[in-house]
C-alpha cells in the first residue's frame, strides 16, 4: 500500500514496521506529530512524558527491558535529554533505542538554530538523517537495525522542512523482534567510574568500526554524473541540489555521524570540484577538511537559517527565476482572541509589573501592546531567573516582578525551580497560567489535566495542592479571565515578604470543549472612542475610521476583558447567533 505522509507521520509509521513497543516524547514543534501518530497504534504502548529528560529516561528502562524504544523531541529537548543520552553511549542498549530530534533551521517555532548533528558528535552516537517522506520510514527500521547490531542508541535527525512536507510513501508489514529476556548485567549499565572507564573504549572502537562499515551502508550513496562539480550533502538539502543541479555528482550522506570516510575519499578524488551543501554548521565540511581534501561550504552558503533552491542558485551565479522574496503582509504572533493570559497580563500592565518569562503562548507578552515579559531563556527558566533576579538585587527590586510559567511548562522543569525557592528562602511570586493544555504546540495533554496521549482518563495532578505540599503556604486560585480579582491579587501577593503562587486558572479558548455561549458588542451611543478596551491588543477588537470601535462576532469568544475596560458600560454581552 502507498500513501501520501508527512515526513513525521513517515517516522511514526517506520517506527511500527520495525516492532517499536514504547514511545515516550514531550511535544514541540516541529516535533509533536511524531508520537500523536505513534499513539495511533494499538501495538505500542505512547506516552506524553514531563519533559525530554524523562522521556529519554524512560525509553532507555524500556530497552534495558528487552524491547525496542522510541523517544521523539525537539532540538532544543535534546539539550533537556543530554544527561541519559551522553551515558548511554557509553552503557550501549538491549532493545533497540531510537531518539528522534527535529531541528528547526529558520527558527520557525524555536528559539535557536542549534544543530543536532553536533550532539551526536559530542555524545558519539550514530546520526542519520533522511531527506523524504519514504526515508524517514526507512532510515527508522535502519536505526534500529544499526542500533541493536552496534550496541549505541541512534539518533534521526530531521528538520522542518522535513517533518512538515508530504511524500508518497510504501507501507511494510510490522516486523517485531523476539523481547530480549532481562539479564542483569551491571558492568554494563551501572555508571560507575571502574564501569564506564571501560565501556568508553568500547564505544570508541565501536564508532570506528560503524565509520568503516557506513561505506558500504545503501543509506549512503553517490550519483555519478558530471564529474567538474560534485556536492556533499544529506537530508532536505539533497532535495535541492537534485532540482537545481540534476547533472552533478552527488554524494549523498543518509548517516551523519561517522561519516563514511572511505566512500567521501573515493568521491573527493573523481570530482574536480567539490561543494558541501549542509544546512545550519559545517559538520561534514570540517571533517572532510580535516580529512585533507579542498572543498568548497560555508565560504558559499550561510550558517543561518533555512537554505533553499534559490540559495544554492545564488551561490553558483545562476539566474533566479522566482524570487524568495514576498511582499506580503506583516502577520506578528499574538494571543488568540479571548486568551485567558491576555487578561492576566493586561492586569499585569496596569499594574506596572515586569514579567520573567517562559517558553509558552504566554511568551507572546513580550511584545507590543502588552509588553509585559521582559525575559526569557527556556522552559522552566522563569521561576529559577526570577529567583536569580532577587538574589542579585534584594526583594525590593524584585516587589514589581513576577515569574509566568504555564501549566504544561511548569509540570516539564518549573517544578524543580519553585522547589530551590522554597529551600533557598526566596521571597517573589510565580504565576501559574493554567490554561489546561499544552498550547503553542496544539494542545496536548500533561500530567495535571488528566488525560493520557492515548486518550485514557487518569487522576490529574491538582497544581495548588502540588504547590502547599512543598510548603508555600501563600498559594492562590483565580479565574484569569476576572481582571479585578486579578489585579488584587498581584498587587497584594508582589508586596508581600514571602513566596507565593498564583494559579490563574481558565481553559485554553480553543480547546475543543471550551465554548463562550456569548459575545461581545459595542453600544456606539454610550461609545467614547477612547480606546481603553482596544489596549489589550485582541484581534477581534479594531477601530473604524471615523474612530467608533468594532468587535468582530466572529473572532470574539465573549471573554469580557473588554467589557472589563470600559468605563461608560459601552460594551455589552449578547448570545450568540
């Protein structure tokens, strides 16, 4: 059977060919697809992990168990996931491991371009890297393979380009290797120095031995064609050299790390010119240069950003037929209409009150015309920033800061950060945006709101209990979307002298048993146009030109915040048609 995939469905699908039993992620784009579609399958038990570290931790119990494993991420959760990974490379496996990373060159979704083939190299574990949709099914039954028969956990890196793109792809047969029957074998697995001191020459050798065997690996190929210009490449990037340059050379790399070195020898000496088109750092250049051939990389493309057809034009004076440049319309993220976090922070604004950021939604306070988050580093990092911010310069400073942090965030690293709060005597307030789901990356579900990446209904972890047991005992509830209530208690718990929570607690607007029976209208006979209720920057809210205000009834969720704002009862709720 075939069917047209994207390149994550791809994975999953090669995934549950080669007999994968547990998968464990945290969602992030462009990563999320991956599990949401290995769930899908009654075959492998799937779970949302807290975070990547867990995920990774989890894959690896379920390997030492004897069955094959799945952990999927994005780049930035393979830093999260680096502490078991840079271990295992050294314990080796049972059951074959794969770690799925998906980078983002372009940083459409991210906050950085880091590129996963380093990790690899720093952590030696093999990397591969496919540059379809029918790749990402194959090179996963590859990695397994790979990985059971070189004791290493394996890498797949892809990019956005990638995960996102569709592509015909050939189904197989499920193939489920017999489980592996537990051994305990503690040389091998317990991280003790005596142990590991050991297990790293055995890891050095087995990559030595993995680069002589890639040579020969049908993941690697060359196309010899004109022999003046020959490319280096692998992944998305092959997709253009083959539409841009159809008559080169191509060396194709499918396995990253080690590099083939004996087939790039062979390469390099019947090519005349040779260019290494890679997306993102000089991985393969450095080493091919290292390796004493003149090639051609970064001294032509950039280490920024997503490459292109049009790029690799550009770069060998090739006329450009159809620019990359779009004169379209300036679209800056912004909060969904009715936006519980839109509500917390106009409060915030009011109340002159700089935010510490988290990785979330939420982070969309940066920006006008709520600029309300002045900072922020990585996920769980508002609450242990903030902490950093009064220990520098005193609970005075700090009495106009708060940390925000969202449920789903606060659940993947913010716990640890409130924890060093308490045992270290901090005085700020955290604020908990509780909107019930993980939303930037389309809502999927965590451990406090009760239900299971394969849909079960399980006890949800109750985040103001969570917070009392570790002994704060200011901890507070309020409905987000109550900007009175809000601001009370901002300003009550920012003065006060000790730790305290606040949980605004209101479900995600487009959650889909979220429903607003009401929505907003504008009374033009009590209007002033004095724009206080446009101040929050809700996109159903705009101004006419003769200055009156209008509320869109198609985008308003009948949240009242602008309702809230009005001082002359202009704005009224009326059902919805």
């Amino acid at each position: 059977m075939k069917k047209i995939l994207l390149g994550n469905e791809a994975i999953a699908r090669g995934a549950y060919e080669a007999g994968v039993k547990v998968a464990a992620a945290y969602p992030g784009t462009p990563s999320t697809e991956i599990c949401e579609n290995v769930a899908k399958y009654d075959e492998i038990y799937a779970e949302w992990s807290p975070n990547e570290k867990v995920a990774m931790e989890v894959a690896l119990g379920a390997s030492v168990g004897g069955v094959r494993s799945l952990t999927c991420m994005k780049h930035v959760g393979a830093n999260v996931a680096a502490d078991p990974l840079y271990t295992s490379s050294y314990t080796g496996i049972t059951g074959g491991l794969v770690m799925v990373v998906a980078d983002d060159p372009g940083m459409y979704s991210s906050q950085n371009e880091q590129d996963t083939r380093m990790i690899g190299r720093a952590a030696c574990v093999p990397v591969l890297e496919p540059s379809d949709s029918q790749e990402a099914k194959d090179f996963m039954i590859e990695a397994y393979r790979i990985s059971e028969e070189y004791d290493t956990p394996v890498i797949v890196r892809t990019t956005t380009r990638l995960s996102h793109s569709q592509g015909v792809v050939t189904f197989g047969e499920r193939n489920v290797p017999d489980d592996i029957p537990y051994e305990r074998k503690w040389t091998k697995f317990v991280d003790i120095p005596a142990n590991m001191k050991q297990r790293h020459i055995v890891m050095e050798q087995f990559m030595l031995t993995l680069a002589d065997d890639a040579s020969s690996m049908q993941i690697n190929s060359t196309e010899y064609n004109s022999t003046s210009t020959g490319f280096i490449t692998s992944g998305i990037a092959y997709q253009y050299v083959k539409e841009v340059c159809p008559d080169a050379s191509v060396l194709k790399l499918g396995m990253v790390n080690p590099l083939p070195h004996a087939l790039i020898k062979e390469f390099c000496s019947k090519v005349d010119r040779v260019i290494v088109f890679e997306e993102l750092e000089p991985v393969i250049e450095e080493q091919v240069k290292a390796m004493g051939f003149t090639v051609e990389g970064k001294n032509l493309f950039t280490r920024q950003g997503e490459y292109s057809a049009n790029m690799l034009r550009k770069a060998l004076g090739m006329t450009v037929s159809v620019s990359d440049s779009y004169e379209a319309p300036a679209r800056p993220p912004i909060l969904c209409p009715g936006c519980p976090h839109r509500s917390v922070y106009t409060a915030m604004k009011q109340l002159k009150i700089h935010a510490y950021g988290d990785i979330g939604c939420y982070t969309l306070g940066a920006s006008a015309p709520l600029s309300v988050v002045d900072v922020c580093f990585c996920m769980g990092g508002s609450i242990s920033g903030l902490h950093g911010l009064e220990k520098a310069n005193g609970h005075d400073f700090i009495k106009n800061w708060v940390s925000v942090t969202g449920d789903s965030t606060f659940m993947h690293t913010g716990i640890n950060s409130l924890i060093n709060m308490v045992y270290n005597q901090s005085h700020a307030t955290v604020v908990i945006l509780d909107n019930s789901t993980t939303g930037m990356t389309g809502h999927q579900d965590h451990a406090a709101t009760g239900k299971t990446l394969k849909g079960e209904t399980v006890p949800a972890i109750n985040l103001m209990h969570l917070c009392k047991s570790l002994g704060i005992e200011h901890v507070y509830e309020v409905n987000a979307y109550d900007l009175q209530a809000v601001k009370e208690l901002l300003k009550r718990e920012t003065e006060r002298d000790a730790l305290s929570v606040i949980i605004t607690k209101s479900p995600c607007v487009l959650l889909k048993e979220v429903s607003f029976p009401d929505v907003c209208v504008v009374d033009s006979d009590k209007c002033k146009q004095c724009g206080l209720c446009m101040t929050p920057g809700c996109p159903a809210l705009s101004k006419r030109d003769d200055g009156s205000i209008r509320i869109d009834s198609d985008m308003c969720n009948g949240c009242n915040l602008c309702k809230q704002l009005c001082n002359f009862g202009a704005i009224k709720t009326v059902a919805r048609r």
